[in-house]
C-alpha cells in the first residue's frame, strides 16, 4: 500500500475513532433524556446504554486491529503469521458487537415485548451477520493459516486470480 493510501486510510481511522468516542460520551445523556421523555422505557435505558457502549468499545477494538493491519501493508508485513493475531482480534470483535446486538434485540421482542417489526428485522440481521462471520472465519482464516502465507498465494501468480485468496479463486 503507498504512503498516500496508508495515510488516508489511517486519517479515516482516526475520525472513526474519535466520532465512537463522542458517541460514547453522548450515550448516557440521550438515555436518560428519552427515559425522561417517554417513561414507560426508563428502566430500560440504562442497561441498553451500557450495552452500547460495550458495542461501541468492540468496534473500537476492530479500528485498532485495522490500524495495526494497514501499518503491516505499510512495512510489507502483511502476510507475516503476526497478521493473523490482528485478523482474529477484528473477527472476535465483530462476532462480540453483533452478538451483544442481537441480545438487545432478543430482549426487546421475547421479553419485553415492544419493538414490533424494526426489532424482528434488527434480530433477523444480527443473527445473519454472525453466521456470515463466524463462517468467514472458518474457512478464510483456517485456509490462510493452512497456506504458506506469501505473496503467490494472494497475489494469483500460480492460479491467474488476481487479487483474490486461493480459497475463494474456485
């Protein structure tokens, strides 16, 4: 990755980074002013804030593993095994998030009962986006880690798929 790519990219990071602080900070607030607000869902507020902000705390997690990964493309490392470490902690943070979102919608339809259609969609997309993960992270990871990680593998050069992982190059 060139210099103007893998600053741009780590420009991006960083507001991404400082707009889920913000969020994080304006969380409790809007919480206890729609508790305010309507009261039939205050006793809800405060558990559901903290649930946000621990899924905000899991997408921080997976921007810093991207960082770290984007200075490994910078120093031509990225297929190093200690690439792998970063591909995990980025797996294990999104399978966190959307499992803690799916739980927040869980409660929300069979508990509590409120949330109507959005909700079941919300849990209907949850519940999509972890199996999509824990499947990626079945097979791409485990064929990575199977294969000698150099550039051939990922590069095409014996396959004629450029740019795309052997794996997927079927």
């Amino acid at each position: 990755m060139s210099t103007p790519y893998s600053t741009a990219l780590r420009a991006a990071l960083s507001l991404l980074l400082l707009g889920s602080l913000i969020v994080q900070v304006a969380i409790p607030v809007n919480a206890k002013s729609a508790g305010e607000v309507f009261p039939e869902i205050e006793p809800l507020t405060m558990p559901y804030a903290i649930l946000a902000i621990a899924a905000i705390v899991g997408v921080q997690v997976g921007l810093i593993a991207t960082w770290r990964l984007a200075s490994m493309v910078s120093k031509d490392r990225i297929f190093d095994k200690s690439a792998l470490k970063w591909v995990d902690l980025i797996l294990v943070a999104l399978i966190g998030t959307t499992a803690l979102a799916a739980a927040v919608f869980v409660h929300l339809i069979f508990i509590v009962q409120v949330g109507g259609p959005p909700a079941l969609l919300g849990l209907g997309g949850a519940w999509h986006l972890e199996c999509r993960c824990c499947c990626f992270s079945r097979s791409c990871v485990a064929c990575w880690s199977r294969r000698s990680t150099t550039a051939a593998n990922w590069r095409g050069s014996s396959n004629g798929h450029q740019g795309r992982h052997r794996c997927h190059a079927r």
